[in-house]
C-alpha cells in the first residue's frame, strides 16, 4: 500500500473514533425491553383469557414498540445529531423502498394469477 493510501484509510478509519457505538448498559436496557415485549406477548397467547382482537392489538402494539426499542438501543438511530438524523432518514427511505418493492411484486403475482384464472 502506498503512503497516500494509508493516509487516506486512516483518515477514513479516524472519523467514527468519536462516536458512541452503545455501551453495555443500552445493550442491556434493550435486551431487557425486548424480553419483556416478547414475554407479555406470549403470555397473552398462552393464557388465552383474553379475546383475539385484544390479544391481536396488544400484539401489533407491542410489536411496534419493540421495533423501536431494537432502532434505539441497538441501531442507535436518533434525531439528537446530524448525523443521527441522516441515519434516520436513511433507513426510514429504505424501509420504504423495500415495502414498495415487496407490495407491488405481491400485487403483480396476485393481478398475474387472477388473470390466469379466468
């Protein structure tokens, strides 16, 4: 490798040296939060006391509370800086995008079916 080379892959290397990647405790609030959103979940179902749209919305809601306790503590996705917020807004468009690809090929599938069947 040549000096310039390494210089610029130090270079590369040395921008992140700053940044908190999370520390044991956010792994370990996280992990504590997703069991605790996976445990009442299954709890719900095993119990079976309650009716199947509560049990079916206590599942949807919790499920979206623990996609945001997983893009906090372990994604460490935040609005508090710059670059959080480009992070953020750079995997909400991805999300986006793959919902898009993933909807409209399961409508094309079911469109090219239903024109097959008839």
């Amino acid at each position: 490798m040549s000096h310039s080379e390494t210089h610029a892959l130090a270079q590369m290397q040395s921008q992140h040296h700053d940044q908190s990647h999370g520390s044991v405790k956010t792994y370990l609030i996280g992990f504590v939060l997703s069991v605790i959103l996976t445990a009442i979940p299954f709890w719900m179902v095993m119990e079976g006391d309650f009716s199947k749209v509560t049990t079916l919305w206590s599942i949807v809601t919790l499920a979206i509370v623990q996609i945001w306790v997983h893009l906090k503590y372990f994604l460490h996705l935040n609005f508090t800086t710059d670059e959080g917020k480009a992070n953020t807004f750079t995997f909400l468009f991805s999300a986006l995008i793959i919902v898009m690809v993933v909807g409209l090929s399961v409508w094309i599938i079911y469109e090219s079916n239903a024109m097959m069947m008839y």
